[in-house]
C-alpha cells in the first residue's frame, strides 16, 4: 500500500540529504500518516480512514464531513 492521505492525496517528497561536506543524496520525505477511526455524522457510523496528521488537525477544526465536501472525497466509499 502506497503511504497516500486518503483524504488530501498527500505524498512523499523528493529531497537531498546535505551531509556536513556538502555532498547531495537523495531522499525520500514520508508523510506522517496515521490510521484513526473518525466518527462521520452525516452517515451516523465510524470510519476508518488513513489521513496525515496535517488533515486530521483540520478534521478537528472543521468536522470530517464539512472537510471531505471541500476536497470533492465520497466517505461512503472509504
């Protein structure tokens, strides 16, 4: 399974390790993904959504439900 938010679509980066001598080698910058159970009011049931801890801060601000509608993602489908 690819390290996606499922509801930002967010990925990893492509970014250089600089060591202390300059010298450049790739890396990969992960997001931080977590698995929570979040409960949906709109359809009165939980659910179980793998999101990035950047998401899920703007989950408890605005709601699962008015921050899926903004994206354009279907939480019956996850």
């Amino acid at each position: 399974m690819s390290r996606v938010c499922q509801l930002t679509g967010q990925r990893a980066n492509n970014g250089m390790a600089v060591s202390h001598s300059h010298v450049r080698t790739k890396k990969l910058q992960q997001v931080n993904l977590q698995y929570r159970r979040l409960w949906w009011a709109e359809g009165n049931r939980w659910v179980k959504i793998r999101l990035s801890t950047r998401a899920l801060r703007t989950v408890q601000k605005k709601g699962l439900g008015a921050f899926a509608k903004e994206l354009g993602v279907n939480l019956a489908k996850v």
